[in-house]
C-alpha cells in the first residue's frame, strides 16, 4: 500500500521530512555508541568493524565481494583491509588458480576481537530496539526490507551522474 498523500514523508517541505534525512540521523545519533566502543575500546573504526563482523559472519572473501557485502567502494574497503591487515586482524591470502586474485580473511585474533565486541554492539541494538514494542517492531523490519529493496531498485535503474568526490561534485556551478 502506498504512502498515503498526506504523509510529511511523501510531501517533504522541509530537510526533517526527508525519509533519507531521518534515517541518516537515526544512524548517526544511534551508532555514535558502536562507535565510541570500536575506536576507544578496540582501536577500530566503524568502517574495520563492518568488512571485521563481515568477515567473521561470511569466512574468506575476495576484497571485491567484501565491498560488495559491505556497501562500500573497493577503494575504502582496500584502506579499511589494508589497517586490518596491519593491525593483524585479518590477512591475505593469493589464490593459487589465479595469483592475480586473493582472498581475505580474520585471523585468530580478528576472531576473538568480533567474539569480544559483538556482544556488546548486540546489547546497544537492543536496548535501541526496546523503545518499540513487538508489533512496531515487525512493521519496521517489514518496512525496512521493502524500503532495502526499493533502493536497490533504484540504484539499479541508474540515470544519476556518477558522484566525484575528489573534486565535490562535477565540477559545475550549483546553478546553471
């Protein structure tokens, strides 16, 4: 079903009744904590505990399906592999059928560092979902699946200019 017309969400007149505005906002006041406890606990950046929580859910990966699995370019996914890497959380293995291709995974201390912080990312999960009763929460994984998949839709029917962000933009004046 719809949105319905009137929704603020739909009619958007102000920057607060953009979806995307308040789900940014949500994301940055609500990982503030993970993020707090990754770099002063753990000595890791939001960015390492992603492809690090992905790497211990899927095993071994290819630095490519890795930024894939994360939603990040290869080129911040090979920054944040590379500290892993420095830091000995993970390592990098060259595959022996094809040497230009290598794979990536934790090591034994990646995995006790995600079997440490995991818990604790898992309890500031759940007392951020304990504001919403059982039935709020349904509707939101529901809407949340539907709003994941429609911006794959999105995303995939493209005619957006390509974003460059080592000169802030296209390198056009903001009104032509």
């Amino acid at each position: 079903m719809p949105a319905p017309a009137s929704s603020r969400l739909v009619r958007a007149a102000s920057l607060n009744d953009l979806l995307i505005y308040r789900l940014a906002r949500v994301l940055a006041t609500a990982s503030t904590p993970v993020v707090r406890l990754c770099e002063g606990g753990f000595g890791i950046t939001r960015r390492e505990w992603r492809l690090l929580a992905l790497l211990a859910e899927h095993g071994a990966l290819q630095p490519s399906q890795l930024a894939e699995q994360a939603h990040l370019d290869r080129a911040r996914t090979s920054r944040a592999l590379s500290s892993l890497i420095t830091k000995r959380l993970a390592g990098r293995v060259t595959v022996a059928e094809d040497r230009r291709r290598a794979q990536v995974s934790l090591t034994d201390a990646g995995r006790a560092l995600h079997a440490q912080l995991f818990p604790q990312v898992v309890r500031i999960n759940r007392e951020l979902a304990a504001t919403l009763d059982g039935g709020d929460l349904q509707r939101l994984e529901t809407a949340l699946e539907r709003l994941e998949q429609q911006a794959e839709r999105m995303l995939q029917r493209g005619g957006q200019p390509k974003a460059d962000r080592r000169r802030g933009g296209r390198g056009r004046s903001p009104i032509e």
